[in-house]
C-alpha cells in the first residue's frame, strides 16, 4: 500500500457532499489537499472547518481549468467528483436544457480534465479517480441524461487509461459508481424525486434500497484506491455499505 503522506491530492466538487468527505479523508491521512468548487462561501468554511486544506474557487467546466488547477498544485492524485443536480422528473416532462445538464456539467469537467491529465501530462504513478454513479450501470429513468452522462465519465476513463498505456504516460485511471446515498444533497433530491415517481413515501423508498452507501463510504473508497493503486489501475468499482465491489 501507498502512503499518501505528503502527498499532492486535488478534489474538483470538494466543497460538500462526497467530495468534502474525500477532502476530510485525504488530510486525515496526511496529503496536501486542494479543494475546487466555483462558489468561494462554501470553500472558505471548508478551510476553517478543516484546517490545512487549500482551496480553489473556479468554474471547472470551463476549458482552461485545467490548467489554472496544475498551475497551482501538480497532483499525484485527481479526483473528479463536481456535477450538476439531474431533473427529477420522467421524459416528457423535461426540456432538453434539463435533459442535458449533467452533460454539460459531469461529462464536459470529466472530458477536460482527463484530456489535460494526457496532455499536460500529469507526473508517472498520478492516479486519476472520475467519481460516477450507480445510475451509469442501472439507468435512472427520472433523472434525464443522467446515466447516460455519468456512463459516459466511464467511458472517458476507460479511453483514458488507454492513450497512457499507449503513450507510456504510466497514469492510473479508475472510477467509482456509487448507489444512491440519501445522506447528501443529491441523494436527498433524488430520493424526493424517485418517491414522488413511485407514489410511496420517502421512508419507505429508503427501506427499499439494499445496503445504500454513505457519503464517507465513498470517501473510504477513493482512499483505498489511491493506496492501492495497481489492483484498481483501469476498473470500475461500485459502491454500496458493504463497500467496494470491482466491475467485471
């Protein structure tokens, strides 16, 4: 296993939600963290809230991010975890500016981001995590072009891991699909979203899901990775309560 002591750790979406989570794991064990969010309020009581944190406020999709981030830290580990709130509502009821959001927002930060990480490129032996969702596997006919966006980031990852195998960059690419989680923003949207869908309550939707996971699942998830980082170089993990689960 790697040490992630001293170690340069960047997470784009780490103002809250998952993404905060990974922030608080990655300094706990002992990395250099950079937190990136375009809103500077949340990002500023992240850092006293947890002090050592480093912060950043942009706007990740657009297309010189990139570089304004690897300007300031060089990371030996990216996470990829900002994205935009889905519709919830079915097909027909959408526009198509709502049906595309996560496109716009999840694919198009995914597509720079790695595309930087090739080009650029990032140090041998950086690790790249694109933090996905369970919907990319199962679908999530309430939620627009969700799935098929976060689908995409895994595609993006795959493609990715092999331009560095190709190129001889020694890059590690990996994703994370986790299940719903109920105890985030957007799991709670979701879950409003899915009740209403269904016509039963929000407690007993909850009861529905099997061993949802938790945002600090997650979080245990990319620290696990980032320090095994050759079992995971070129996978798909989901994520549920009972942990990590390899993709076949």
């Amino acid at each position: 296993m790697l040490s992630l002591t001293g170690k340069n750790v960047v997470v784009i979406g780490g103002s809250r939600g998952v993404g905060r989570r990974i922030v608080e794991a990655g300094i706990r064990n002992g990395a250099h963290v950079l937190a990136v969010a375009r809103q500077e309020a949340p990002l500023r009581q992240l850092a006293q809230e947890v002090p050592g944190t480093e912060v950043l406020s942009l706007d990740a999709t657009d297309q010189g991010a990139p570089s304004k981030v690897f300007d300031v830290v060089r990371p030996d580990a990216l996470v990829l975890c900002a994205g935009a709130f889905p519709p919830a509502a079915p097909l027909h009821q959408q526009s198509w500016q709502e049906f595309a959001v996560n496109w716009e927002t999840d694919v198009k930060i995914a597509f720079h981001f790695c595309k930087a990480a090739l080009s650029r490129p990032l140090p041998a032996g950086a690790s790249i995590v694109l933090i996905s969702s369970g919907a990319a596997l199962a679908g999530s006919p309430n939620s627009g072009g969700y799935a098929g966006a976060k689908h995409t980031q895994l595609f993006i990852g795959n493609y990715s891991q092999k331009e560095s195998d190709r190129l001889g960059l020694g890059l590690r690419f990996m994703a994370l699909a986790p299940r719903m989680m109920p105890d985030t923003e957007l799991g709670t949207h979701a879950v409003a979203g899915y009740s209403r869908y269904l016509g039963i309550s929000e407690a007993d939707f909850i009861r529905s899901m099997a061993a949802p996971p938790t945002s600090t699942d997650v979080a245990t998830g990319v620290i696990e990775l980032l320090t095994n980082p050759e079992q995971s170089k070129g996978k798909v993990f989901i994520v549920s309560g009972k942990g990590l689960e390899a993709m076949p």
